[in-house]
C-alpha cells in the first residue's frame, strides 16, 4: 500500500505538531469524501481504513471509516479482512454500535472452511467480545475448540475466547454442562492447546470447583509427564485453587513432581532467558507446596532455597524470593527457618529498588510473632521516617496493627503508637488514633501511664494533629489521674495542649473544647482560664464551634451545687469489643482479588489465619438429596417395599429426560449422569452377594470387577476393555464417593490417557471402610472416542463387602439375638420373591445371596429347613466391629418372604435388610418364571 | 492471564537521557477499557518505567495507575508493572497476578523474538511503517489479554501462514502486481534501516 506508506512517511517528515496535523486533518478530509462519493474497490477501502487506523494510532479521534471496516469483514479477499478486523478490535469498543453489524459476518467467518478466517473471527471476539456477541457466538465457538477436525491453533485461539467470554458474561456459558469435554482436552497431545485449555479450566474451576474436580487428577498426571514451563505454572496454579486431595496415589504423585522441580534449581541454568523460565516454575511450585501443607519437609526444602534468593544478586530474584517467602510466612506455623534470616530481611528495607523494598514490608509484616514484635517495630519505625511516600500510608497501618497484635507490654504499646504519630503524622488514617483511644479507654492499667507520655509528646514544640487529638482526649479523659505528680498539673497540662490549639484545624479544635470541659469538672483550680477560652470561642466563625462554646460555657457557669456538669462528664464507660478498624481498613485498601487461591497474593496483606479453601467434592453434603437418603429410615423401608432400587440413592432411580435439575445437580459435582438401564441394574444386584462379574458393558467399552476383602479394607480390580477397533483417548477414571467420612475410595495409579484397540486395562481400587455408609462410590469413566463420553456407575462397594461370618452355637445365636432385642435395633421387611420353574422356593440361591454377603449360615437353629439363619460381623477402622444376625423366612404359598435383621448398630441393620432383600425379591412387574438371576 | 491491561512499547528517543521527552508509544493495545486518555495513561507510565535506573528489577507496583486502570466493577484488582528494555524501546505490560512476573518478562522476550524473526532484524521503524503486522504478530501472542501462544516457532508459523494467505488474496485480485501485498520483508529501500535489534547494535532513532 504505497499510499499508506506515503502518509506515515509524510506525518514523519512534519516537523512540528501543527503541520502534522494539517496533513492528518487533509487526509482525513479526503477520505471523508472518497468514503462519501462511494464506489471504492476493496483494495481502496483497505488501503484509506488503515491510513485511519494508523491516525488513531498517533492519538487523534477518528470519525470516520467504521462502516467501511465492517464492510471489510466481509470481504472474501484474506488482507482485506484483516485489516477489517483490525479496524474493529482498535476502533471499537465493547458497547459500539457497530458491534451489532459484525456478529453475522464474524459467525460466517468462524463457520468458514478456512481456519485463518476463523481465527480472525476469535480474535475479534475475544477483543470486543460484547454481551450480544457472547449470547450469538458462544457455541460456535465452543464447537471449534471441541470439534475433532479442528486444527490446534484454532482450538487454541477458541479456548481463550471462550475464557474471555466466560470472563464477560458468565451466565452465557453453560459451564458446568461442557466441564468433563472441556476437561478431556487437557489429554490433549499438543501443549499449545493444552496450555489455553488450563487457562480456561483454571478460571471456571473457580467458579464451579467441583464440576472441575476431575482436571485436579489430570494436572497431576499431566505435571508428572513434565511438560513446557508455563504450562507447569498453569497447572501448579490450578492445583492451588482446590484444597489439598486425600488420594493418597495423587499426594504422593505430587509429591515427588515438586521434589523434581526443587532439585533442578539446584543444577546450573544455561542462560538468563531458561533461568526466568525455571525459576518462575519453582516459586509456583513452592506456592503449591505451601498450599499442600505449610510444615512438611519440602517446604523446609523451599525455605532454603529461599533464604538464598532473598540475597542472590539480580534484583529480579530477590523481589520474587520475599514475595514468596512472604506466603510462605503467612501459612506456615513454624517462623524459625524465616526467622534466622530476618537480618537479610531487614537489610532489604533498604533496597535500591522500590518494588523489592515493598515486597519485604510485606514480608516482615507477614513474619512478625510476638517474639519478635519489638525488633520489627522498631526496624519499620525507624525505616518508615525515611520511606517513600507512597509506601508511608500502608506502612503506618501495619504497624498500629502489629503493635496492637504482639504487644507484649502497655507501656510498649503506647510508646510506639505515639511515636508513630509523631513520626508520620500525615499518613496516619483517623482510624488509628481511634483505635489508640478505644485500647486505653478500655485498658485501666494503661491509663495514666498513657496520659503522662501523651503529655511528654505535646511538650515538643511541634507535634502532629494526630497526636493532639489522642492528647485532647486522653488528657481530658485520664488527666486528673496523673495531675498530682510534679509536671503534670493541671495548669501545666492545660498550657501545653492549649499552646497547639492555634495550629489545629476546627474539628481538632472542637475537641479541645470538649477536653476543657471535662476539666472544669475535675480541675476547678483552672476554671478561669477554661472559661476564658469558652468565651473567645463564643464569637468564632466557625458555627460547629461557637454552638460548643456557648453550651460549654454555659454548662461551666452553672452554680457549683448543680450536678448537671458531674453528670455529663462522667468517665466513658468501655467500647464494647470490637473488630479493629485498622484491619478493615487494609483490607479495604487490597479488597479482594479474581485471585481466589486461598492467600490472596495481590492483597500485600497476608494474614496468618487458616485459609479459606473451596470444600471437598467428596464430603459436600448437597443440599438436594443430603435429606433424602439420610432422612427416616420407615420412610427408606416403605419405598423398599415399593420395590425402588434402595442401595443406589435417588440418584440412580431419577430417569434422565424427566429430571433434567437432577442431573445438573449431579452435573455441579462433577459427576455425569448416572448410566441407567436394567441390566446395569441387574448386574450390579449380583455383584453385591458375588466378588466377580461384569459391571457395565455397551457397544464401547466393558467393565468388570474383582474384589476380596479383608477386614475393614478392600481391594477392587477394575477392568476396562476397549471393545471397539479405534483407541479411547483422554480416557480417564474417576471415583467419587459421597460419604467421604464413612468410605474411602482411592485408584492405587492413574489411569493411561488412552486405551488402545481391543485391550483392557486393570485399575486398583483401594477402599476402606471407616462408619457404616449407605451410598456405593461412582466409579466415573469418560473418554473420546469421535464425541466426548462419559459412563458413571456405582461401584458394588457397599456394607456387607465388610461383613465377615462367625460361627454360633444355638445357645450363643439366641442369646444374642434376645440382647439386640426388637426396633430400632432389629430391621424387618416382607417382600415378594419368584419361585423357581418347578414352582418352590429357590433355596440354593436364598442360601448364595445369605452367603455371598458374608454371613455365615447357621443350621439347625431354626425348625424349619427353609427359613435361613446367618451371623455375622461388619469391620470398620473407625467405629469397630458391630455384630449382625439375620433371619430369612420365606414363604413358597404366599409368595413372600420375610427377612429379619439384628444389629447392635441401628443403621447396620437398616442397611443390611435392604442389601439382602434387593437380589431377592421378585420385580413385581416381571412375570415370576422368566426372571434369570 | 486476566488482562494484560495494556502494552506498549515505548521508546524514548535517546537512551536514558532527557527525562523530560515524554515516550512515544510505538505499539499500544488496550484489553480492558481505561478510564482516562490513553495519551495520559501512556505518559504516566514512560515517567514510571524511564526513572528506574538500570540494573533494578523489572517489576514494579503500580498503585499510581490504579485510577486510570478501574475496572468498571471496581474489584481492587492490584496490579503490577512488568517492562523490559530493549535498545531504544521500553516494552511495557501492565497486567494482574493471573500470571507470574518472571512468565511475562519471558512473554516480552517471545514477542520481541517473533518481531525479529517477522522483519528479520526489525527495528523501531518496522513498527510504525508495519503497524498493522506488529498488531498481527501480536496478536498470535496475546489474544484478548490472554496468552495464547509462547514458543516463537509456533507463532512464526502462524504468522508466515497469514502473510501468505495475504499475499494469496492480493495476488489474486491483482494478477498484474508484482509486489506482494504483504507487509513481511518487503520494507523499501528508503526506509531501511541499518540498525540491528537488539541492545548495543542500535544507537537511537529519529524522535519521529
């Protein structure tokens, strides 16, 4: 474009603002008119949108060529369009008008075949992405970043749109139904995609932490396959916005992924550039260490490492090392490795650099105990009378709030409050002075002491407002205490702190006057001259005032028998207790950050307090089915008789379409919809009473179990066939259990991110069992194989797996039985069951289910050869063993059975009924004969 | 990151002298909308960046731009000062703690390396003649305030498709051009400069 070329050369040539002007003002002229007269070719329009371009650029106002950019969009020619695009993205902002004209154009062009045409299309949206734009194109985008036949740099490009939308308007974007897709892309093989993807995961998850809970598990595998630095802090990042996981194979996973990352700071770098990069990964790194647990041994680790950037020689590196270690102070409980280089720390109060000297401000307000509240003090007291001015005002607050947080001694307290205000008096807030006052209305020890070194202050000849209004009312409060001591009287008093008064502004002044009331009342000696000034200041300008003198004055010359003057000033009775203002007040000044990793970096204001960290997925109680399934048991036993599916909770019973909140509650845990279906039912039934069987089983994929238990503990193997002939990518796996204080249940390793054709792998799952539980863990399975899948099924972990026989005499079962006695110990239930083909009871499988869910079958205790009597014992590591006794009667005439359960748990015996009697009982819907079991 | 609120490049017409010539941006991009002019904003922050003395870090608090920078909502979002200095041109990026301070200042290397590579030796003219292809090449970094891309090869890649994909078009409209349409290597003889990129190839610029 020689023209454009021409002109910035020209505006170059002008050697001063005006004919730069001119000539900006001509050109704009022309291209007024050319736009004006119409009929340009694109290359023209092109060629006159970027001279406007480039003059918006230099800083003026440009009026002209928006129309024309949205013309350019749609051009079908690739350098036109872009410089459309630019034209937008610069000269537009998110509330334009002519936004409105580009969403057609920019939805043709994100569904264009040609993947640079939608690339412009989702930088224009990610730039001036408006509400409008976001309600259009937010699918079409989401579509591009999941769509297989993307290329990765498009699907880059859409995840950061999609960020950037979410980030704009979150209620657009149906986060929680795209999670486990958007989740799966992290399995993604090119980083560049992967890296994007972490960002957006990073921002929803803090918003919706347990739909994401699952990228928790794949930023761990993905961190163990070390991938490129900034995608390591992405993801060390990510792992900070979730409390620190209980799975035992991830802690250590992540354990060992930061002990990589701290031994390799230790190897020499091979230049500055690789340097950054690394050490950027290790201080997020040491980040998430603290995060984990402030006190383990790799924090030790991190602490030196510390210790030795806070004095390393490039500046980059010491400002970084005493933010850190200012985090690292704000969590952890034990100061003494911080603590041991406090010289350093100090020492760098008096960097050459502002922003370092900053960084250790914080740092030493972090660190500060009551052990060394005094030393740090006084460091800050003195470095605060030569600080900057703009670190001054933060200064102060942090040290009136350490002072009043360690103070070891009143007189310590006072002391350096006041020398506080002296030394930077226009920097103290009102709230400080306030909170001064508050301490020692409120402290009777402190008071005299107090007034006479407010007194000392006031004596030198200049002294801060600040300082005169604490004198004022301490004075005036707590003056009589001290006014017998020689120095202190009240002539004296009143002659210093009425010298200052003429340097005060009015409100200051004001409260002087209240101060000399309350010394009409305790000091009558100096009556005269308080009544003196009263009586100059009747005739003040000021309105405020004068109103004061006048009733000050008249209340002083009221006759000395009237107790009006005693009754006013009356001492002031205690403050209640309060919040120090102080901290409000700091925390004002950083209010919260985006940032929502439990310490707010940016707050610059690290508080030693138990962070707040987002809940755990697994032991939320959701407020929607929490009533349901712990709710009365008679309720839970008259639904059993409805022949529900009681053992997977409402959950599994809600059928999908009719229920849609069901599943996006299920959704806003992470958990996919339940798979239903009645062989997945069927299956499951079996696998509570057999240790092995199939568990899930479509076109895709086969599951299988084999579990053995031992005790309060159990093993589960898993088994995933890939049926099919293509490979299951991002695959992954997942357990969610919901009484995570009741039943764990844990992956021994992480699943492989692909399952090849025609294989299966096996999972451990390694599961205790600590209280008695009543929901099953889902076990989650998703991958992609053409669309993102998920499978979520309940795992057959339930109470009985921990029920273990024990033989009884009959003597022993009866006595036993008597003790436990009837409800609520004792759960009972009559069902219908189906007689096997010959028309009698199926006693063999009676006895397999009694059996299969570990009860040891006692003969000859009852009569009748068909009833059944079992007993045993359920293991759990917390509550211990709790007997069970059971007592199965069926019935071949009435087609019913009943089955009696004791316990000396209450909630074992509810439990144990329901478990034994699903298997049994007959689907009352199924004709009897055709049911296979 | 959550926007980098704005990047320039800044160039003061002679190294570490005259304080008082305010920096003329070369290169600015705003992600989240500012409160006051971006004349104002841009020279507040030449004033902050230039009286730093060398050898400081490259970090730096800015609680002085906090009025400039509200965000609507008014979240006390803090934000941080991250620049680096290359020869005549100060890069600037003013951003929030979404990412970390040593991942930005490597950000800038990658720009200014994916720069370098775009007009093979590319000097503080390139990016007032190829304004538009600075913003493109910017673009493949940064999308939208966020990072997007941060190994250079790929971002060369990408911006080489572009510049083809251009002069495609352009060819393609004009059959009987014979220069292409795109703004990569094709600087005229006139305007070229002899000076190198990086520092102590460059001894300065004309102002304008």
């Amino acid at each position: 474009m020689r023209g454009l070329t021409q002109f910035i050369a020209d505006i170059r040539g002008a050697r001063v603002r005006e004919l730069e002007e001119k000539r900006i003002n001509k050109e704009m002229a022309n291209i007024r008119k050319r736009f004006k007269d119409g009929n340009l070719d694109g290359y023209q329009k092109k060629k006159y949108v970027a001279k406007v371009i480039f003059t918006y650029i230099l800083g003026y106002k440009v009026d002209v060529g928006h129309m024309e950019a949205v013309n350019l969009i749609s051009s079908s020619k690739y350098s036109e369009k872009q410089i459309g695009y630019l034209a937008v993205t610069l000269l537009m902002h998110e509330n334009s008008d002519f936004l409105r004209l580009v969403v057609n154009s920019i939805r043709k062009d994100l569904n264009d075949n040609n993947e640079i045409h939608n690339c412009l299309a989702l930088h224009a949206i990610a730039n001036v992405g408006s509400q409008e734009m976001a309600e259009a194109l937010s699918e079409d985008v989401h579509r591009l970043l999941i769509s297989p036949t993307s290329e990765n740099f498009v699907r880059k490009k859409a995840a950061l749109t999609l960020l950037r939308l979410y980030r704009k308007h979150p209620e657009v974007i149906p986060a929680q139904e795209w999670a486990l897709r958007i989740v799966s892309i992290m399995d993604d093989p090119d980083l560049g995609v992967v890296l994007s993807v972490a960002s957006l995961i990073l921002a929803l998850a803090q918003d919706h932490p347990e739909a994401y809970s699952i990228a928790y598990q794949k930023a761990v595998d993905r961190l163990n396959r070390v991938p490129i630095p900034w995608l390591q802090i992405k993801l060390l990042r990510l792992l900070q916005i979730y409390p620190p996981s209980d799975d035992p194979t991830l802690q250590v996973m992540l354990q060992e992924v930061l002990q990589t990352i701290m031994n390799n700071c230790n190897e020499p770098s091979r230049n500055v550039q690789h340097n950054n990069a690394q050490h950027a990964v290790l201080f997020e790194a040491i980040n998430l260490a603290i995060h984990l647990d402030g006190n383990s041994p790799l924090v030790n680790t991190a602490a030196v490492l510390l210790a030795r950037f806070i004095s390393s020689k490039e500046t980059n590196v010491r400002y970084l090392g005493l933010d850190t270690m200012a985090h690292l102070a704000a969590r952890t409980d034990n100061l003494e490795a911080i603590k041991t280089h406090q010289g350093t720390i100090i020492l760098s109060l008096r960097d050459k650099d502002i922003s370092v000297r900053r960084r250790a401000l914080d740092l030493l307000y972090s660190m500060c105990d009551v052990d060394n509240s005094e030393l740090i003090v006084g460091e800050l007291l003195r470095y605060l009378k030569v600080a900057d001015y703009g670190l001054r005002e933060e200064m102060v607050l942090k040290i009136a709030i350490l002072t009043e947080k360690y103070a070891s001694t009143y007189k310590w307290y006072v002391d350096t409050i006041l020398e506080l205000l002296s030394a930077a008096g226009d920097h103290v807030g009102e709230e400080v002075w306030y909170r001064v006052v508050q301490i020692v209305t409120n402290t009777e020890d402190l008071q005299a002491y107090a007034a006479k070194v407010v007194f000392e202050y006031l004596k030198s000849p200049s002294s801060h407002e600040s300082l005169v209004k604490v004198g004022g009312y301490i004075l005036g409060e707590y003056g009589h205490l001290i006014a017998n001591e020689p120095g202190y009287s009240p002539i004296e008093q009143f002659q210093v702190l009425h010298a200052k008064s003429q340097f005060c502004m009015a409100p200051t002044r004001a409260l002087l006057l209240s101060t000399y009331i309350k010394w009409v009342n305790v000091f009558p000696e100096i009556k005269p001259q308080l009544v003196n000034v009263f009586e100059r200041y009747r005739h003040v300008l000021d309105v405020d005032l004068q109103q004061r003198a006048c009733e000050f004055y008249a209340l002083a010359m009221r006759p000395e028998e009237d107790e009006m003057l005693q009754n006013v000033c009356e001492e002031i009775p205690p403050f209640p207790p309060r919040e120090s203002a102080l901290i409000n007040r700091l925390n004002k000044k950083h209010a919260d950050s985006e940032d929502k990793r439990p310490w707010a970096h940016s707050n610059g204001t690290l508080e030693r307090q138990p962070s707040k960290v987002i809940r755990k997925p697994g032991t939320i109680d959701t407020n929607g089915h929490g009533s349901n399934s712990n709710g009365d048991i008679s309720q839970e036993i008259a639904s059993s008789l409805a022949g529900l599916d009681l053992t997977s909770s409402p959950l599994a019973i809600q059928s999908p379409s009719s229920l849609p909140d069901g599943s996006a509650a299920l959704a806003a845990k992470g958990i996919p919809r339940l798979s239903a279906g009645p062989n997945i039912d069927r299956w499951f039934d079996k696998l509570l009473y057999t240790p092995e069987g199939v568990l899930y089983e479509d076109v895709q994929i086969q599951i299988g179990i084999k579990s053995k238990y031992q005790g309060p503990v159990g093993q589960v193997a898993v088994y995933v066939g890939n049926k099919m002939s293509a490979p299951l990518t991002s695959f992954t796996t997942a357990l969610h259990t919901e009484e995570g204080e009741a039943l764990t249940a844990s992956f021994i390793k992480i699943a492989p991110s692909m399952l090849a054709p025609r294989t299966q792998i096996q999972q451990i799952v390694q599961v205790e069992c600590k209280k008695v539980f009543r929901k099953p863990p889902i076990l989650v399975v998703s991958f992609i194989a053409g669309a993102h899948q998920a499978i979520a099924v309940r795992l057959p972990i339930v109470i009985t797996k921990f029920l273990e026989g024990v033989k009884l005499g009959p003597a022993d079962f009866f006595e036993r039985w008597k003790l436990i006695g009837g409800p609520p110990r004792e759960a009972q239930s009559i069902f219908p069951i189906a007689l096997d083909a010959t028309g009698h009871i199926d006693l063999a499988k009676q006895r397999q289910v009694v059996a299969g869910h570990g009860f040891q079958i006692l003969e000859g205790i009852d009569p009748n050869p068909s009833n059944l009597v079992g007993a045993g014992i359920v293991h759990t590591a917390v509550d211990g063993k709790v007997g069970c006794l059971l007592r199965l009667e069926p019935n071949r005439e009435a087609k019913l059975s009943r089955v009696t359960i004791r316990s000396t748990s209450e909630d074992v015996a509810s439990e144990v009924q329901k478990l034994v009697q699903k298997p049994l009982a007959a689907d009352p819907s199924a004709p009897a004969d055709k049911r296979t079991l | 990151m959550r926007f980098i609120s704005l990047m320039l490049p800044l160039t003061s017409p002679f190294f570490y002298d005259a304080v008082n010539t305010s920096g003329v941006p070369r290169l600015t991009k705003f992600y989240s909308p500012i409160a006051h002019s971006a004349q104002t904003l841009v020279e507040k922050i030449f004033s902050l960046v230039s009286s730093r003395q060398p050898g400081l870090c490259n970090f730096l608090d800015a609680p002085e731009l906090e009025t400039f920078l509200k965000p609507k909502d008014g979240d006390g979002e803090k934000l941080r000062v991250v620049y680096r200095n290359y020869a005549t041109l100060y890069f600037v990026f003013v951003v929030d703690h979404a990412e970390s301070e040593l991942g930005i200042l490597d950000l800038i290397q990658v720009f200014v390396e994916s720069l370098d590579s775009a007009f093979e030796n590319v000097c503080e003219l390139d990016l007032v003649f190829h304004f538009d292809e600075a913003h493109h090449i910017l673009a493949e970094v940064i999308q939208g305030g966020l990072v997007l891309e941060t190994n250079v090869n790929e971002i060369d890649r990408a911006v080489q498709e572009a510049a083809r994909a251009r002069k495609e078009s352009y060819a393609s409209a004009n059959p009987l051009s014979l220069g292409g349409g795109g703004a990569v290597g094709s600087r005229s003889a006139g305007l070229q400069s002899p000076l190198g990129w990086l520092a102590g190839r460059l001894t300065g610029v004309g102002a304008r």
